[in-house]
C-alpha cells in the first residue's frame, strides 16, 4: 500500500524545483507511473537528436508541476465562483497521470490501423487505473476518483478546469514544447509559458453560461507564439525524414509481428521500449516463419543499429496541388500496405520493404478557447480573431508546408517524385497480389510490378533483397 505522508521536491533541468504533494508522491510511486521512467518522451527521436532521451515520466512531472502553479495564479487573481472549481482537487492528478496509458515509444503505434492496437494511449490509460496499487494512491480523493480522473483526461468530464488537462490551452503542450526543443538542441519550441500562465482566467461563455479556463487578450501573442512554435517542432523535430524513417520500420516490425502472431494487440499495453524490442527478438527468433526470421534478422538489427529505411522520394506540399490522392496514403491500412508491397516489388525489394509516409495532425493549429477581451468574452476559434490573433488564419498553410509525402526503401534506391505520384493515382492501391511483367523496366533497373490478374499464379516465397518474383 502506498503512503500518503510525505511530500517530495525533484529536482528538474527546465522547471528547476518540482513539489510533490503527498498524494502526487504516492502516484508516482507506483509500478504503472514508475514504467513511464522507460518510455522516450520522443520515440525514435533519439537516433536523430541524441539528447531526446527524456522520458514521458520527466513530462508527466512537468505538466504536473504548471498545472499547480496554474491553479494558483488563477485563484490569486480571480477566484470566481464556486462552481468554477469544482472537481479542482482532482486537476493536478489528472496532469500527472494524462500519459499513463503510452505504448512504448510513445505515439509511434497509435498510427496503426485500429485493429493493431486496442485503443490509443487515453483509451489505454483506464487499464493502469484498475490496478491496485494505483487505486491505493488515489484513495484519499474519495470513492470513484480514478474513474473521474480519468475522464478529465480524456476531456469527457465537464468540469470547468477540464481545459488546463485537455483543451487548446492544455498545460501539456506548453511543457512537451519546452522540454522537447531543451533536449533536442533545438531553439524553436520556447513559448512564453509564464505569460501564458499569467493570462489564463476563468470565464464565463456568453452562449452557454457555462464557466471555463480561458485567456485575456494580453496573453494572445504568447498563444501565437506556442502555435509557431508547435509548427517549427513538427518541420524540424517530429516530421523529421529520419524520425519519420524510424518510426516507419518500427510501425512495420510491430505490423508485421502482429500479423504472423508472435503477439497480440493486447500485449503491446504495458511493455517499455526496450521491454518490447527485446521480446519482439525473442519470440521472432523461437518461431520458424518467415516474418519472424525478417524481423529477428533484418528489421530489428536495423533499428537497433541505426540503418534506417532511406529516402526514396520526396514530394513537397507545392508538388502536391491539385494532385489527387487516395484516401490511404496518410494511415496503415491493408490498401496502402499492397501498394507499398507493389512499389517494393517493382524497385526490386522484398515485399514490406517500401514504406510511403505522410504523417497527419488534423488538430496540429486547433483552438477553442474564450478570449476576455475589451469588448467582452468571446469565442476563439480555428479562424482567430482579426486584430488580436491572426496566425490561425495562416495554419492552412502552415500545417500543408509541414507535411512531406515521402517514399522509404529499406535499400537505397532513387526515384522521380512524380514516378511516385503517377502510382498513387493508377490504380495499383487495389492490388490482390504482385506479378512481374517481363521486359518492363522501373526507375531501378528491376522488373516492373503490375496487379495480379485472373489468370496469374503468383509465388508467396520469401523474397530477399535485390530477388525479383517468377511467375508462371
């Protein structure tokens, strides 16, 4: 059983003192909140920038950390009423405990189609409330908190405060984008987060009546200024092309283990990064198959040792206009795997050996906030307001610069941009099977792919690098 008696200060590189209050360290101390130590804020980041080796359990304390000294400066300057706080003691555990339920690597795997995975890390996050030890902790809150702090987390609780957990003017983005850019090197992601602090207020929709967490119109070039740095973080950290390669062989080992069940979606809850690479080697090499022997042999060497996919092609957001593209081309469905499988093919690599990326964040520029402004409150929305925020009416832009379509090959290989765009748009997406057409020619010298047809018998042996397909 967890204590609930004394309280802790951690010393922290971006914060500099983090207090814990008993409760906090009674969370903190348990086995689910201890695992968070072993999963990298950034994934795969690492093997790009060598010191994003923080840890979900350094942000979780962060968030943790503003969510408090926001309470505070909210109640110093407006209390407001009652009904404003309400459920306020619940805020802070909610901020410590809002990454509870990451997979290892954190957001890698929840790019994976939803029959891969039992739900993204929210979702995932009630398993970790139903154990013991974290009940324990949470006790002293009152009977049924671990259900409603965990449904501040995922944003479903109505309580005025909810917006300081999950929300536009979330306290974790302000500490993921500071710690982020601190531990990459990198000068791009430092909003102004004590001015932010210092214009949050609580107010009262003038549609609804309903209070919540907003900001004063003081504060909205700090809001500005988080939005940009949001999208620099993205261009020059997240989507990066060999972050984005990384996180492309790991999506495809996983893939790949679930399909030849060496585990189930179930048991990707709960391991740690190492947890899982280091289990994902073990059952692929107890196993005979072929994918198992890909994975023990090729794929897993390959990410440990930094031989990461390449950049086939590389089409930028102008190359894209007006080009229509499959509905596929951002997720992981079986659609765009047979496509990847047909280019692999055709580029004369074993199947599953060409990955084709193009990351979304649908909610990267969103806002929902109320403004306290001279006028009166008023709604903040996507589109900002004229005079006081206008860089949402350049996210469109932003967000489409941000975005790369790349194609991966797990082998050198170089091709025209537009090479891949005609193949987006032909048809191949729709592939049942492989076959290759003798005498036509790819970029790569190889045979060249087309879809399997009625009368074709096509081979399923393994295919090794530099191997084409026979038919019959």
């Amino acid at each position: 059983m967890p204590g609930h008696g004394r309280s802790l200060v951690i010393r922290d590189p971006l914060w500099n003192a983090i207090r814990l209050d008993p409760i906090a360290v009674a969370i903190v101390d348990t086995a689910a909140f201890q695992r968070l130590r072993y999963i990298r804020q950034l994934g795969l980041a690492h093997l790009v920038y060598p010191g994003a080796t923080h840890t979900r359990f350094d942000h979780a304390l962060g968030v943790y950390h503003l969510t408090v000294k926001a309470l505070r400066i909210l109640k110093e300057k407006q209390p407001g009423p009652a009904e404003a706080w309400r459920d306020e003691r619940l805020v802070p555990y909610a901020a410590l405990l809002h990454d509870i339920g990451h997979y290892a690597f954190s957001h890698a795997l929840e790019e994976l189609e939803p029959d891969r995975i039992p739900g993204d890390h929210e979702e995932v996050g009630l398993q970790f409330f139903r154990s013991g030890d974290l009940n324990a902790a949470l006790e002293p809150l009152g009977e049924g908190a671990a259900e409603s702090v965990h449904r501040l987390i995922r944003g479903s609780d109505d309580t005025p405060l909810r917006g300081l957990v999950s929300g536009s003017l979330d306290l974790d983005k302000m500490e993921y984008l500071r710690r982020d850019a601190r531990f990459c090197g990198v000068p791009y992601g430092t909003p102004d987060v004590d001015r932010l602090l210092q214009g949050l207020a609580i107010l009262r929709d003038p549609d609804t009546g309903k209070w919540e967490v907003g900001l004063r119109a003081k504060a909205l070039s700090s809001l500005e200024s988080l939005l940009f740095s949001k999208y620099q973080m993205f261009r020059t950290v997240y989507w990066h092309h060999a972050v984005r390669a990384a996180t492309g062989l790991y999506k495809r080992i996983v893939e790949t283990a679930v399909e030849a069940g060496l585990l189930s979606p179930a048991e990707l809850v709960g391991p740690t990064d190492e947890a899982l690479l280091y289990d994902l080697d073990r059952r692929a090499r107890a196993s005979s198959g072929r994918r198992a022997k890909l994975i023990a042999d090729r794929w897993l060497p390959a990410l440990r040792n930094r031989r990461l996919p390449k950049r086939a092609a590389e089409v930028t957001a102008w190359q894209l206009e007006g080009r229509p593209l499959p509905e596929w081309v951002s997720g992981d469905s079986p659609e765009k795997r047979r496509w990847e499988d047909v280019v692999a093919v055709e580029l004369g690599l074993a199947p599953g050996e060409a990955i084709l990326d193009f990351p979304v964040k649908k909610a990267m520029f969103e806002l929902d906030a109320l403004v306290d402004r001279p006028g009166g409150v008023i709604r903040l929305g996507r589109e900002g307001l004229p005079g006081l925020i206008d860089l949402p009416r350049l996210t469109r832009e932003l967000y489409r610069t941000a975005r790369v379509l790349r194609l991966f090959t797990f082998e050198r290989r170089e091709v025209h941009p537009e090479w891949v765009l005609e193949r987006l748009v032909d048809g191949t997406n729709s592939a049942p099977g492989v076959v290759l057409e003798r005498g036509s020619r790819s970029p790569s010298g190889t045979s060249r792919a087309r879809l399997a047809g009625p009368g074709d018998r096509v081979h399923d042996e393994p295919l090794t690098p530099g191997r084409t397909r026979s038919i019959d």
